[in-house]
C-alpha cells in the first residue's frame, strides 16, 4: 500500500499553462497525491442548475498523466455568491439572531432543505461523472465541518429531532431540563427556541437550562453529521472507494466518536502553534486514531509557517519532517500538506506550500520536503498495516467536554488541559496511550482513565464496576460522575453512581483562585500539591492515599484514594495535581497495573508500530536540543538512514530514527 504524499492542490487559481510546471516541481519531492476541488463550487456551477466541468476535466487528466493520486473533494465547504443571494435561507445565523450574508467558507445551515437540495444535486454530478477515475484513492467531503446555526430551520428541526429523543413527550423534556428553574416551562414544542444570546444564554456563553444546551449541542453535531452521511450515500451509489472528511483533533463543536462510525477512514488536520507542547500533538493524533481504533489520514499539515495563528514562526530545520513522523508514529498512513502551491492572494497567501511564492525548488523548505519524499517512498509496505497497541487507555467524551466547560460554577475549566494532564504523565514515561470512547470495550486494556468524566449513567456504571471488579484498574478525579446526559445532578453525595465502585463520599468541593495550591501529605510527608478544585473526600471503602495540608479547614478530608473493588481497583483524585503529586499517584497505580514505565530521554518520544512481521520502533526528538539516549534495541537498522545504530542513539535536533525490529 502506498503512503500517499502530497496534500491540496488548487490549480483553478492559476494559469492553465503553468500547471504542468508545478508538477514537474512537485515530483522532484516525490509528491504522488492531490487533493482537488474542495472549494470549486462556484467554478463548477457558475448559476443555479448549469454545470460546467471542463476546467475540472482538464485538472483530473493532467493529474492522471503525471501517475498522481486523487483526492476527490465535493466542493460543498463554501456557497457560491449566486445560491446567497438568490436564497439567504442557506446561510447560517448566530447566536445573536443575526443571519450571515455568504462569503466565509463552512457557513451553511445544515437544516436549510435548499442547502441540502443544492448540495445534494451538485455531489451527484461529480460522484455519477468521476466515478470511474482510477487514480481516485478517496473521497473528501465538504470540508473542517464545525459551527452551529440558530435559524428558524434549525429550529424547527430541532423540536423533531426532541420528540425522537424525548418520546414525543413534552413532559418528558420539562422533567428532564428542569424547567421550572426561571419559569421555563414549556407547554408546546413551538415554544421550544435553540439556546442563544438574545435569549437562554448569557453573554459570557453560559446557559440557563443546561440540559437544553446540551441537547442543542447534540443536535448540531448530528445535523451536520446528516449533511455528511447524505453526500456519502450519493457517492456510494457511484463508487466504493473510502470516504473521509477532515476533522479538527479536539474542536468542540461535534462528537467525533459519533462521526467516526458514519466515515470509512479518519483524516485530521494537524497545525500546532510554535508553542504546542509535543505530547499535546501526539494526544491529538492518538484521540484521530482512537476514533475507530484504526490508522488514520493526515489529511493537513503546514510545510513551514501558518497565517492564522496569533504568531505564525517559521519551521525550524528538520521540525516539520519530526512533526510528519510524529503523526505516522502515533497511527498516520498519510503525509499530506495544506498547500501544495501557495496562493497569490486571499486569506491564505501567507500560509506555507511546497512550492513558495519563489517558484523554486532550491529553497529550505523544498529541500526537507525533497528529503522526506524519497524516505517515504523507501520505507517497507507493511509499516502502512501496521498498527498501535496499548494498554492504557483514556476517555475523550465530548458530552463531557460540553458539559464541564458550560457548567455555571464551580470554577472555569478547560476540559482538553485536563485530560491532558494525565496524558502527558504516559508521554513523559514512554507508554502508548489508546484515546478512548465511554463506549470502547473496555477488557483490552490493564487500565482505564477518566478525566474529568463529568456525564455519567447507570449502564456506564454498571460497565465499570464490571471492569474492576474483573480485575481492570480504573481512575478518575474531581467533576466526574457528577450528572446525567440532561445534566441533572445525581443525588446523594458526589461522585454519584460511581461511589460504590469508588469507595468515597464528598459533600463540598472548594475552588482555589489560580495562585493558590493545597499541599497534599501522607504521614506527615508533603507528596505535592493540588489546584484548581478540592474535593473534601469521605472514605467509605476506599483508603486514603493523602489528605490535605494544615493550611486549610479541611485538613482531614482525603484528596487520593484508592478503593479494592472485586479483583480489581479504583483510584480517585480530589484535585488537580501538580507535577510530584500526579507522579506519586501513578507510581502506586504503575506498579499495580504492572505496566512498565520509563521516566527517562524525556523530550524524545518513543512509540512502537506493530505489524504480522515487524515492530517499528520511532524515535522522535521533539525539540530543537541534541540528545544521547540508551538504544532500546541495539545493533538494529534504522530505516531512514539505511543505517545499524549501537547501544548508543545521537540525536540532532528534531531528529527522527525509524528502528526495525523482526518479529
């Protein structure tokens, strides 16, 4: 299987007589694919009902005659300026009631019947016309799918889609949103309005009825996830080649988990500010992978800098090949780039491409570029079929990440840092982390960890308690278990339905202003310090792993526990740890578990690929330092440099080794 490498590639915005010149660069670099016609809606349905595809005729077969894989996009991802003048229902209005008059890419309503009409119609034509293209590897449909609308449309259709999900019982939905909280109550399902700022939300984005936010979330998702699965369902008809679009890592506004079973295969576009910590990219690529448990596509990277970002710095040498390898590390079976040519004007000519606005190919980008097309394309077939194994694994759950960051209270949260922090304690130690659903099965891995697991139920309870009473080992900490999907508090002491499982009572919760940590202390040993919130932990079952210092009123109160649930454990943090606290925690939770840690060669990532006939050992120096670690398997090749590395492993910076090892 051949890694594809290449990325978007928009040749409508320049000269026909200069497109053959741009691949006669472009396959110096090795460069063997194009993604094409993402945003040609315009181009190809100039008025309304007349299509004209001779320009993309010519685009397909100059690609065919270079031997260049297609990436065939929809053109559905920007509304030509005909459609939003002629109907103005199409486009998106916001949360202040104001309706968007076209322009910006990724504003369609996705409940407007004309949208759905017009869109529909025009995917047809490409699916029924180039589905019989042979270089066509997969199709790309719309394109960074996001935002909400807060039209009449959506209104309406977000009151069916209540009666599906409530029964058809407006009592259902009053019971469940706690309506009579400020004289909610609906008596009719036109009442029912989504949540905005000229009405059930406040100006700082916090909602009044939380439930309904939740539920206007949830219906936003799956209302541009319809407008997906029916551009899929066209394409189908016509063609059974894989079908992606490309997501956005950890976004907020759609459920990804949700998505991904609707899509073939997963692609992502990956653009870290100069400032993202490594182990926050790989997080990202994991969470990509984790979404169907398979590789994935990196569908977008940058070749050198952004325009978008507050500060867009420059790659500094050999950065943007450690950022390619990263991602193939952590599940990638694509390198592919946004641009392949860089644009002479609109928003995006600042962003990077691999032919620059030089038109040279004897820049340093190009060079690197260069370098790492011919790796790519010497690199042995089954590293693409290859796969991630892990024994850890950790809960993403957008429902969570909806529900914690629009809480009204206790404290401000940023649900992906928080997930983080346990994340970037596996990175640091070396061990492989499969990003994980609340639906995964959950036997496969030794341990499970659930951040920040806000939302929970009764049969996600009861799949827990199975899980460690079977012997698996379970954590979560403070805001977890605390309410249901309608975010109705679950009464009886927190953390809910998961204090059986977890052994633990808590009452109160303190919130600590930023710069004020609680120390925490076993037997008279301060092992770190907490922030953020503080739990006031109750041990039932559970035993106490720290409490917290002499300097607050509630020195007495746990902050760490553990509880033996079956033949298995469930540990519970009270607050959010700092550096020597969380370590603490894990040590205890490592050496239950079993699993091998390695603390050392931080800032060099290791991670392991696994095939029938190989594992693929990466090497990744993620910043710009030397480094000189110990070769966790000697006397192998490296696949980069064609070369057998000794019990020693020099680094440059930014350096990448590849270490094959036979099974």
């Amino acid at each position: 299987m051949t890694i594809l490498y290449g990325g978007d590639y928009n040749p409508e915005q320049w000269p026909e007589d200069t497109w053959q010149d741009d691949w006669d660069k472009l396959k110096l670099a090795k460069v063997n694919s194009a993604t094409i016609n993402v945003f040609s809606w315009a181009l190809l349905e100039p008025r309304e009902g007349q299509f004209s595809f001779d320009k993309l005729d010519r685009i397909v077969k100059l690609l065919e005659d270079n031997n260049i894989k297609i990436v065939m996009a929809t053109s559905t991802g920007a509304l030509p300026n005909w459609m939003t003048r002629k109907y103005p229902e199409v486009t998106r209005v916001d949360t202040y009631g104001i309706r968007q008059i076209g322009g910006k890419r990724e504003n369609a309503c996705p409940n407007s019947p004309m949208f759905q009409h017009l869109s529909n119609e025009l995917v047809e034509k490409i699916a029924k016309r180039y589905s019989n293209v042979k270089n066509i590897t997969h199709w790309h449909i719309s394109n960074e799918y996001g935002g909400y609308c807060y039209c009449d449309n959506c209104a309406v259709a977000f009151r069916k889609w209540l009666k599906k999900e409530y029964n058809n019982d407006l009592n259902e939905v009053n019971t469940a949103w706690g309506t009579n909280v400020w004289s909610h109550t609906y008596n009719s399902w036109n009442e029912i309005n989504p949540p905005m700022k000229i009405g059930d939300v406040s100006e700082d984005g916090k909602p009044v009825l939380s439930g309904l936010d939740l539920a206007y979330r949830r219906f936003q998702s799956d209302s541009l996830l319809n407008n997906f699965k029916k551009e899929r369902d066209i394409i189908r008809k016509y063609d059974d080649r894989p079908i992606t679009t490309n997501l956005m890592g950890t976004q907020k506004d759609l459920d990804y988990f949700k998505w991904a079973k609707e899509m073939d295969i997963v692609s992502w576009d990956n653009y870290p500010a100069f400032d993202t910590p490594a182990g926050l990219t790989a997080m990202e690529h994991d969470l990509m992978r984790g979404l169907k448990q398979k590789p994935f596509m990196l569908m977008e990277q940058t070749p050198n800098q952004t325009n978008w970002q507050v500060i867009n710095r420059l790659k500094a040498p050999n950065q943007m090949r450690m950022y390619s390898y990263q991602a193939m590390a952590h599940g990638a079976d694509t390198i592919q780039f946004f641009q392949l040519k860089q644009a002479r004007n609109g928003s995006e000519k600042f962003h990077s491409a691999l032919i620059s606005h030089s038109n040279s190919t004897d820049t340093r980008t190009f060079k690197e570029l260069e370098q790492l097309g011919n790796e790519l394309q010497s690199l042995p077939t089954d590293i693409v079929d290859s796969t991630n194994n892990s024994e850890v694994g950790i809960i993403f759950d957008w429902n969570n990440y909806w529900g914690l960051e629009d809480a009204t209270g206790p404290i401000k949260q940023d649900y992906v840092q928080q997930v983080y922090d346990y994340y970037k304690e596996f990175y640091d130690r070396h061990i492989g982390v499969d990003m994980i659903s609340k639906e995964t099965d959950f036997k496969k891995y030794k341990l499970i960890i659930a951040p920040n697991m806000y939302i929970n139920s009764e049969s996600l309870t009861k799949r827990i308690e199975y899980y460690v009473s079977d012997g698996g080992v379970f954590v979560t900490n403070y805001m977890s278990g605390i309410v249901d999907k309608d975010d109705n508090v679950s009464l009886g002491g927190y953390p809910g339905l998961l204090r059986k499982v977890m052994g633990i009572k808590i009452d109160e919760t303190d919130a600590l202003p930023d710069d004020v940590q609680n120390q925490l202390i076993f037997k008279d040993k301060n092992i770190g310090s907490g922030s953020l919130l503080c739990d006031l932990i109750q041990p039932d079952t559970a035993t106490s792993l720290a409490h917290y210092g002499k300097n607050v009123f509630y020195t007495d109160y746990s902050a760490l526990t553990k509880n033996e649930f079956g033949k298995g454990t469930a540990y519970y943090a009270g607050s959010r740890l700092d550096k020597t606290a969380i370590n603490y925690f894990l040590t205890d939770i490592l050496q239950r578990t079993q699993i091998k840690s390695d603390s050392n060669n931080i800032g060099v990532e290791m991670i392991q690929r696994e095939s029938s006939n190989n594992k693929f050992e990466f090497i990744i120096n993620t910043d710009s330092k030397e480094k000189v670690i110990n070769n966790p398997y000697p006397q192998t090749n490296d696949l980069l440099t064609h070369q057998q590395i000794g019990e020693e492993i020099h680094l440059s910076g930014y350096d990448v080794l590849i270490l094959q090892i036979k099974k």
